[in-house]
C-alpha cells in the first residue's frame, strides 16, 4: 500500500481512482463504521481554522485529493501523487461497484426530489442496484437520533452524504458508530449535479484545474469568497510550507 503523506495540515494518501477503489471495496468488507474525505484548497483553508475537522480528517482511514490544486502543491512540495480523486467521479464509480458487488448504497442529503431523482437515475442505469434508503437533508438537530436510527435500520454497506463542508465531516463523526454503516463519504454538491440542478464544468476545465473557475462564473456571489480570497489564502499555505522544508 502506497505510504500516506502528510502536508498543509493535512494526512493524504496518493492513490489512483483504481487503487481508491480496491481500498474503499476493503473497508467494506471489514463491517467497521470508517468515515472517508476529500480535501481541496476550500478543505484545507477550513482545517487551518477548525481543529475538530482538522482531528476528522487526519483519523480517516482514507483520504482522497478531490482537487487539482492539491495535486500540484503536493508535487511542489516533493510528494508523488498520481492524480485527482474527485467526490463526484469516485460517488459514480462506488455506485457501479455496489451494483456488481452487491453492496447496498443510502442517499442522505439534498431537497427531496433531487434525492428521488438520483435514486432513480441510478437505479435506472443499473437495474442490479439495492438501494438501502434515501432521504432528504433537511432537518433539525433533535431529528438526527432518529435519522442514524433509519440508516443503522437500513443495513446500508455504503452512506453517501451530500451536505456542505463541514457540516457532512462534523455530522457524520458524531453519528458514524450508532449508524454502523461500513463506509461513509461525503459527495458535496454533487447529488444536484446527477440531478441536472447545476453544471459541472467541462472535461477541459476539470483537467487543467480550472473548475473553481467554472463554479464562480455561476454563482459568482456565494462563490467569491471561497475561490478568489480562499485560493490566494491556500497559496500563501503552500509557501509557507515550503519556506519552513528550506529552512
């Protein structure tokens, strides 16, 4: 197994999306509530400020670089990292893999007919898939214990969670062992992009790094903060990081 890294705050492990499979299968396979992330440029400026999702992310058993942006400063850096592992492409693939595997996905997030829609979906493109559950993520903390007893209820194999950061990491730590669900991974946004609710940018722009681009040019307002201050706040990380290797 290839040796994880640790840098900008952050443990990493520099697998392909192949290698990210054949791990996630394993966690799987050994029934025990293990809770997977993601981290980008947004993550890692989010962990600088927040020590408990800092402690999330650095005690997860697999750690995955969903943006180009942590692929390059992890090479400037001296680390070998083969490539991306976005959330979106890796929820895709999971969900093939429950298909041939039999393993049993639940949906957990997102307005309940964008939910409804991605159940559907999938279950149209493969007709194999035993879906464990699904529900919106709209709800009040009182109605969480009620919630992880649904899922736990489910025998769900896989939980996908489609909130923000850090709100997904935060609840999913708090509630992972009364789930008891094998594998959990947060997928962001990306039930409303399977749903058609937004775009994701062109495979030119995801492959040259330039998708946050994209997201600001469609929601420019909500967006700003977090890529033109929050991109300048990374690169000033990774500088930092770098000067103290020299010194």
């Amino acid at each position: 197994m290839e040796k994880r890294i640790h840098l900008l705050g952050s443990n990493l492990d520099p697998l392909t999306m192949e290698k990210t499979l054949l791990r996630i299968e394993q966690l799987i396979l050994e029934k025990k509530p293990s809770q997977h992330v993601v981290i980008n440029a947004s993550k890692i400026n989010l962990m600088a400020e927040n020590e408990e999702l800092r402690a999330i992310v650095n005690n997860s058993p697999l750690v995955n670089a969903d943006g180009q942006s942590v692929v390059w400063a992890a090479r400037f850096l001296g680390y070998e990292v083969p490539e991306r592992v976005t959330g979106i492409d890796l929820f895709e693939k999971l969900v093939a893999l429950a298909a041939s595997k039999g393993f049993r996905p639940y949906y957990f997030g997102a307005t309940e007919d964008v939910v409804q829609h991605v159940v559907k979906k999938h279950q149209q493109a493969y007709p194999e898939l035993d879906v464990a559950g699904y529900r919106n993520g709209y709800f009040d903390d009182a109605e969480s214990v009620q919630i992880e007893k649904e899922i736990r209820e489910s025998h769900a194999d896989i939980l996908f969670v489609a909130f923000s950061s850090p709100q997904k990491e935060l609840w999913v730590n708090a509630h992972k062992e009364a789930m008891q669900v094998p594998f959990v991974m947060g997928v962001g946004g990306s039930f409303d992009v399977i749903a058609g609710k937004t775009k994701r940018a062109p495979r030119w722009m995801q492959k040259t790094g330039l998708e946050w681009f994209f997201r600001l040019i469609q929601e420019p307002k909500r967006m700003f903060k977090r890529y033109l201050i929050g991109n300048y706040r990374f690169i000033r990380h990774v500088f930092q990081e770098k000067r103290k290797r020299s010194v």
